[in-house]
C-alpha cells in the first residue's frame, strides 16, 4: 500500500492522552453561557451575578466529587491542572526527613517535584516496574520505613496506558498509615475511580483530557485522612473568606484557591464531568476498550512494528505506544500527520523514567491516544497508515 491513505485532509485525532478532542458542545455552551449571562467574581461581591458564579464553581464541585464518590465536596480544591495537584499535595505535605515512594512509570509532574523535594531532604525511593510498565504492589510494601509519609502513583502510564494497581496499594498504605497520593490525568473520566473503594487519599485529576472539560482545568480531591494542618499552600492571598485577616483560612477550600478561579473554564468542567457521568464511565471504558483490542490487533500484524505496553485492552487504558523499526519517531509522525491526517504524539512524553522501564529511552514511541469519539473506520485507517510507514504486513 502506497500513498496517502487519507488524501482528502480530513483530520483523525488520535492525542487524547495529550488532550481530548473534540468536546461535547455542552462544554463550550457552558463556557459562553458563563460569558454571556453570569461573568462576575465567584465569592468576591454579595450581588446575584456574583453568587450566581459562586453556585456555578460550587456546582463544578459537586460534580467531581460525585464522580469519583468524595464523601465532601469542599475538598476538591481547583487548580489549572494535574500538574499543579500534583504539587501542591508533594510541596504542601512531604518536609525533610519524609521518606515517599514512588513507580519507575511516572510521567515528569510526578518526577520533577520529587527529585526537587528530594535535593530539599525528602527521602525517595523509586520503585522498578517490568518492561511492560507492570507493578508488584509488594514491591511497594516492602520499600516502606517508618518514616514513610507518601506513596505516589499514576493510576495508568501516559506512555502505554500500563493500569498501575491504585487499589492494592492504598489497601497497603492503610496498613501503613501512610498517604496514597493518585496521579489520575490518563483515567478520570476513562475508567472508574472510587476514592473510597480505591482507598485513595489524595487524587491529582486533570480537566482537559477525560473529563472532557477545557484545559487550564484540574485539581486535587483531598480525603479526610489527609490531616490539612499539615497542607502548605502554593500560593496566598484573597480568597473571598475571613478578609479581615491577613494571614491564609486554614479551611479547604480556601486555603489553597488563592486569587480569582477560572469560573468559565469551571462551567465547561463541570459540564464535562456530567457529560461523563451521563453517559456513563463504564460506557466509555468499553468503548475504548473495543477500540483499543482492534488497534493492538491491527499493530501486531504489521512486520516492524513493535507495539509496548501489556498489550492487553483490560491491563491498559485507550493509549498505545510503538516503534516502527528503521524510524525515527519523528519521522512517523511527520508522515502520519502530513501523509494520513492522523494527529499523534511522539517522543518521549514528557517521561523518560518511563521510557527507560520500557527500554525505549531516548528514542521514545509513537503514541496513539483514542478517546470516546475514536471511530472503528479511524482505528483501521490509522492501522492502515502505519502498515503503508512500515513497508508491508504479514
């Protein structure tokens, strides 16, 4: 097979690891009715348009605690990303001495935190995965101290969709007394978290991918384990609350949401998140899954092709990552994109202790992220495409 498969320049988005697209249209209806009718200050003024914004964001709230079954709502606390969850549980919490544990398959908003906490005095330990980006909740278990504060985990890998076993290792961390911080950017919305269930403590979410809200959207669930005495936050200033102080509410969720929110991008959050409960988590966990089993089916049969991961749809979520022997990942993406209309990553994800694990470190892999409107005909194109790169199939 020779030649563009797709030469009429139709686009096949396929980087929802990176970001989902395209969003429902509730979601940008959301946003505009916040522009047109609302737009005030949420928790700044007293007057109808203000509170009406305050019930908005607090709607938003509601809404992701109910997702992922958070008994309270005030403690979701709304940041701009995973990334600045993830930071504010790690600076706000672990202090020199503090020995945290974490996977070899964490993407670098996992990492970078750490290895800065670690030159500050924190005690880190790394935990090895397979080559698969497999883990043996044993092997955290037997990395814990007493002075074990934090063990932090990404629930799926951005790089493979690898499930980590969140649940067997809260249960350990139970055990322990010891926190179970959760990087969940690659399965909120995707796959079904219970915080509860899952004995998760702290869960780092991200609105712009599975949650199908708009980017600069994310946060933190906190659980009541979490003692928030100890929580520094990021950052300081207004808050709306107890303004005749000048030092920061010790109370979530103003203690961490200093300065004005992004009210509009928390209306389209919110309508995302009930787009997704709506339609159903486990729904949408099938889907991709179908889909997911026909991608890795159609990958494994193309000669030179080198697919990594589990390789299995129930081990891994939506995102696939391979090697086309002789390329450059650089180069596949070039020609899916300018060849095929396909829009994928490629590199290294902003995860080299992943790729390392994986022994694709520092080439990287072409990643193909599907998403609840990933088509059957777009997989077989795209499996098509790859098979036209790689020269010829089985």
């Amino acid at each position: 097979m020779n030649g563009p498969i797709n030469p009429e320049g139709a686009v096949i988005y396929l980087d929802n690891a990176a970001t989902s697209w395209p969003k429902p249209p509730c979601v940008a209806e959301a946003m505009t009715r916040f522009m047109a009718d609302v737009g005030a200050n949420p928790g700044r003024s007293g007057h109808r348009l203000a509170v009406q914004a305050a019930r908005v964001v607090y709607g938003a709230r509601e809404a992701v605690a109910e997702l992922f079954n958070a008994p309270d709502p005030l403690r979701v606390v709304f940041g701009a990303n995973a990334t600045e969850a993830i930071n504010l549980a790690l600076h706000g919490f672990l202090r020199p001495v503090d020995h945290v544990i974490t996977s070899s398959m964490e993407h670098n908003s996992v990492m970078r935190p750490l290895r800065e906490k670690a030159r500050q005095g924190v005690d880190l330990t790394v935990v090895p995965c397979s080559s698969q980006g497999l883990l043996d909740p044993a092997d955290f278990e037997a990395a814990i101290r007493p002075t074990t504060r934090l063990i932090v985990l990404t629930h799926a890998s951005n790089v493979t969709g690898t499930l980590l076993p969140v649940a067997d290792v809260g249960r350990i961390a139970r055990e322990h007394d010891v926190l179970l911080l959760v990087d969940a950017a690659q399965t909120a919305g995707a796959y079904p978290i219970d915080v509860v269930a899952d004995a998760i403590d702290l869960l780092a979410f991200s609105g712009h991918k599975s949650l199908y809200g708009p980017m600069g959207t994310g946060g933190l669930v906190i659980g009541d384990r979490v003692d928030v005495a100890r929580l520094e936050p990021l950052k300081r200033g207004g808050s709306g609350s107890r303004s005749e102080r000048e030092e920061q509410p010790e109370f979530l969720p103003d203690l961490c949401e200093s300065g004005t929110p992004n009210a509009v991008g928390l209306a389209g959050l919110a309508a995302g998140v009930r787009w997704v409960a709506t339609r159903g988590v486990e729904q949408i966990r099938s889907h991709e899954m179908a889909l997911t089993e026909e991608l890795l089916r159609g990958l494994e049969n193309i000669t030179g092709v080198t697919v990594c991961g589990p390789r299995d749809a129930r081990r891994q979520t939506a995102t696939v990552s391979f090697t086309i022997a002789g390329a450059e990942t650089s180069d596949v993406g070039l020609r899916l994109d300018d060849d095929h209309g396909i829009m994928c990553r490629v590199g290294l994800h902003c995860a080299p202790s992943a790729h390392k694990t994986l022994g694709t470190f520092p080439g990287g892999t072409v990643r193909f992220g599907l998403g609840a409107f990933t088509t059957a005909e777009e997989v077989e194109t795209a499996v098509d495409a790859v098979a036209s790169l790689a020269g010829r199939t089985k």
